[in-house]
C-alpha cells in the first residue's frame, strides 16, 4: 500500500481518535499531521508491517503525551479555505448525536492523559488491553489499572451528582 492511499483512507478514523485524545479540534489535526510526517519518513518500514494503522495510531497517542514535555507548541495560522472551506475535511462528530455527550467530555477531559487516552482506546477504538500495552508502551498489568481508576473517578462523579431519593420511612406506604 502507498502512503498517499494509506493516509487517505485513515484519516478521518485518525482524525476523530486524536480529537477524543486532546479535546480540540486544532490540536488534533496537529497531532495527526506530525504523526502522518514521521510516518512517511518511514514508510517503506510502516507500509511492510502487519497493521500499518496501528502503528500509526501510536504515533498519534506518543504526540499526545509527549505534548507537556514539549517547551513551546508550534501554531501556524491556516486560511479560511483550508479550515472551513468548501474543501476542508470534515469529520463526523459522533458524540454530537448523544445528548450527554458534552458532559462525559467534560468528565473524560479532566483525566490523566493516560487513563484517559486508556478508555479511549478500550471503547472508541475497540481495542484489547494487550493492543493498548503495546501502543501505551506499557504493560496488560498496567492498562488495567488505569481503566480502573478512570472508570472509578467517573463513577464517583456520576454518584455523587445523582439525585438522592428520599429514604421511606417503615410506617409509610409504598
């Protein structure tokens, strides 16, 4: 497979798993263009591999931790045609259709990077927890470990902002 056909046939996929990563639109794109760069660079090395997409989506989840260790994040203004333009891409935004979608944003946000780059992975990109040690780098052990706690702190939240139903008393009736 050719890069060009690769990359065109990946990414949007790429491109809405990086927007769940960070939360924006613009850093997503970003991440996927730096990921899809060095990807070309080694290409012929990529392109031989068993799943070349999920190589790639490493890339994309090593841009997204290595964001803090970076000094400065580099900005380049894009012209209207190339952001909104009768031509830009566009990616579907499934979330968009789930009325709770902007609250578990919101709550997925707030996580650790790696817990919530974790769940992403388990439930947007249905992958194994031996498939997310391998692209977290780390080890089955461990990918279990931050989805507990990612799912705990979520469950906390929802718990504590649920509506408490008043306790019956015995001599009342049902």
């Amino acid at each position: 497979m050719r890069f060009e056909d690769f990359a065109a046939a990946r990414l949007p996929a790429l491109l809405r798993y990086a927007a769940l990563l960070c939360g924006e639109r613009e850093l997503a794109r970003d991440l996927v263009q730096e990921a899809l760069t060095k990807a070309l660079v080694r290409w012929k090395r990529i392109g031989s591999l068993d799943r070349p997409d999920a190589y790639v989506r490493t890339m994309v989840t090593n841009e997204f931790l290595s964001l803090r260790r970076r000094k400065a994040v580099r900005t380049v203004a894009l012209t209207y045609e190339a952001i909104s333009g009768p031509d830009a891409p566009s990616v579907p935004d499934h979330a968009a259709a789930v009325g709770a979608g902007d609250d578990l944003w919101r709550r997925l946000i707030a996580l650790p990077r790696q817990h919530r780059a974790v769940l992403i992975l388990r439930y947007y990109e249905g992958l194994t927890d031996d498939e997310i040690a391998d692209t977290l780098n780390c080890r089955p052990g461990t990918v279990r470990a931050y989805a507990s706690r990612a799912l705990a702190t979520l469950r906390v939240q929802l718990s504590v902002e649920l509506p408490r139903i008043p306790s019956m008393s015995q001599g009342e009736p049902a």
